[in-house]
C-alpha cells in the first residue's frame, strides 16, 4: 500500500547568507532555498528565486518593491534581519496582504554602543590621527597636534529619539554628563524626558545647540536629506555629525563640502546614500570617520537578530503570533489568510 503524501510545506527563500544553525531550524519547517555563496541578488534575480515561495528571509540589501510583489504571487511573509524596512515597500506588502516583519529591540543597545563610540571618534580625531601615524607621519609631540573637542559636558544634540536615540541619550547624560537635546516627529512623555534628562528643542535650535549631533531617525521620503547643506550652515564650526540611521538622511555630497571647508569639524558616517558605493568626495577629506553599516555587528546581537527574523517567519507561516509584524494589519486573528 502506498503511504500518502506528505503534507507539503512551505518554500521560503533566505536571501543571503546567514548563520547556519538559523538555515537548518528553518529547514524543521520549511523548504529552504538559501544562500551560501552570499550572491548578491538583484531585482530579476530575486523575482526569479522568489517563484513559488511564501516566505523571504530579507536583508537590507534586497529590495522587496511593487514589481516584486506583483511578480510573487506565493509570498506571504517578508521577514527582513533588520530594525529598519525602508527596503520594503510596506503599503504594497500590506496592499497584497503580504506581512512585513523587522528585528527591533535585540539590536538596540549594541547600535546605541555604536553610535557613541563613532561620535567619541570623530570629536577625538581618532581614525584621522591613525592613518596620521600609519603613514609614518609622527616624529614629535606638538601641543597642538589632532585637538578635537571634549565629550563630557558637552551638548548631544539627538535627530530622531527612538529605542537607539533614547539609548544614545542615556549615555550620553548619564555616562559623560552631556547635555541632551533631541528633535522627534513626536515629543516623549515628560516622564522619559525626566529620565532621559532630555530637553524637546524645534530642528534648528537643535542644530545650533549641538557640540555632537547623531542621527537616529528612519529613512523616508520626508527624512531624505533632512541633513543637507542648509542645515550644516546652522551648525557649529566646532560641531561633529554623526549618522548612524540611513544613507539619504544626510546629502553627502554636501556635506564632504561642509567637511572640506572646515563649516563643521568631523563626522561620523555608518551609512551612506547608494551603500555600498560611498561619495568619492568622502573618501578624500580627512576629518570623516567611515565604517561599512556595522552598528548592530556584535557576534551577540546579529545572532539575536537572525533568530527573531527566523521566530518572525516561521510564527508567521505556521499560524503563530509574529513577535515584530511591521504591518499587524496583515494578520487577522494571527494567522495569515491562506492563499
Ligand atoms: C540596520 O541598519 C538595521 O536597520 O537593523
């Protein structure tokens, strides 16, 4: 007697390399076409790996638009190994009924590390006086030799007061004794404020109060350039920028200008407009810290990050409850409607 099939189970495509334990419990309940080589798929690519799978395990170099949706019939979970989605068309997913989910939170306090950690940088110089003294270019001390400017004390200046923000902030007045402000599209409750010791100030007053201003705010269309050459020109000669939110929040051909004439004194960039290519104009001024979007890579915190986009896709396609749906309204009830 033959026995009957098996239950088929659902295809899901992991989109670039991950941690392979996190492939194989994907494997306990998927069919898993995954990545090892780390190709790097571009949009006809991915429509094409995408054929018959309801599931994506995303990153944020996959770019999840209304062509590919249309073109993917079969997905019904784009679970993205990122806080941020600006990757992801959300009003076309949700418009396809398609469930959207990110990893906040796991990743909070080691991108907040960061974030301090690279303002620190550019306020002290420190990657500018080490290819100083790689290029062999150290013979004497010299009173004045890479003066930066103080930390503790300061005026942290905070874009975008989010779990990360918040987190930068608690460092920052807490830790180093700065004085905190902050611009938000919505104010915290006096409460948070209270502990934060933040202070809600309008843009341009944050602009032209901060020694240290960091960006922590999501892309979209109305964050795009929210730094460009207007804003720079209210900022302080002796101020640093730090970005450690998206590319295109800061127009970086302006401010390399801003760089190079010296109308800020250093920044600190993460992420770049059209990453991974970074401005040439960048590359060339020196008082510019540059590091390849790594604020959340500890070993820690993207094994923390790949495990929640896996518990996200696998609650999703098995009729859980998503921990990080980024558009609930997919969900009725928790379970996806079946297709
Ligand atoms: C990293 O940039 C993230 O959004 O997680």
């Amino acid at each position: 007697m033959s026995s009957p099939p098996a239950p088929s189970r659902p295809a899901v495509l992991v989109a670039r390399a991950v941690f392979p334990e996190v492939v194989e419990r994907l494997r306990r309940h998927f069919e898993v076409e995954d990545n090892p080589a780390d190709e790097i798929f571009d949009k006809a690519a991915l429509i094409t790996r995408l054929a018959g799978k309801a599931g994506a395990f995303t990153t944020g170099s996959e770019r999840i638009d209304a062509d590919v949706l249309a073109a993917s019939p079969s997905l019904r979970v784009v679970a993205n190994m990122a806080v941020g989605y600006n990757n992801l068309d959300i009003a076309a997913c949700t418009a396809r009924g398609v469930l959207a989910t990110n990893t906040p939170d796991v990743l909070t306090e080691t991108t907040a590390d960061f974030g301090f950690a690279l303002m620190m940088a550019a306020a002290r110089r420190i990657t500018e006086s080490e290819h100083f003294l790689r290029r062999g270019e150290w013979d004497r001390w010299a009173y004045d030799m890479f003066t930066g400017s103080d930390v503790h004390g300061a005026t942290l200046g905070i874009l975008g007061m989010g779990r990360i923000g918040q987190g930068i902030a608690r460092r920052g007045a807490h830790g180093f004794g700065m004085k905190v402000i902050y611009h938000n599209r919505n104010r915290l409750d006096a409460e948070l404020e209270g502990r934060l010791a933040a202070r809600y100030v309008d843009k341009a007053t944050l602009l032209a109060e901060a020694d240290h201003l960091v960006l922590v705010l999501p892309y979209s269309p109305q964050s795009h350039h929210a730094i460009g050459s207007a804003e720079l020109a209210l900022m302080k000669p002796t101020a640093t920028l730090t970005n450690v939110a998206r590319g295109g929040i800061v127009d970086d051909a302006a401010l390399a200008d801003a760089l190079r004439e010296r109308r800020i004194a250093s920044a600190a960039l993460d992420v770049f407009e059209g990453e991974p290519k970074v401005h040439p104009d960048l590359l060339t001024v020196p008082n510019v810290v540059l590091t390849p979007h790594i604020a959340s890579a500890t070993v820690a915190t993207r094994r923390a990050m790949a495990e929640l986009a896996a518990d996200n896709l696998i609650a999703a396609l098995t009729g859980g409850r998503p921990p990080a749906p980024v558009n609930p309204q997919v969900l009725l009830g928790g379970v996806l409607p079946p297709r």
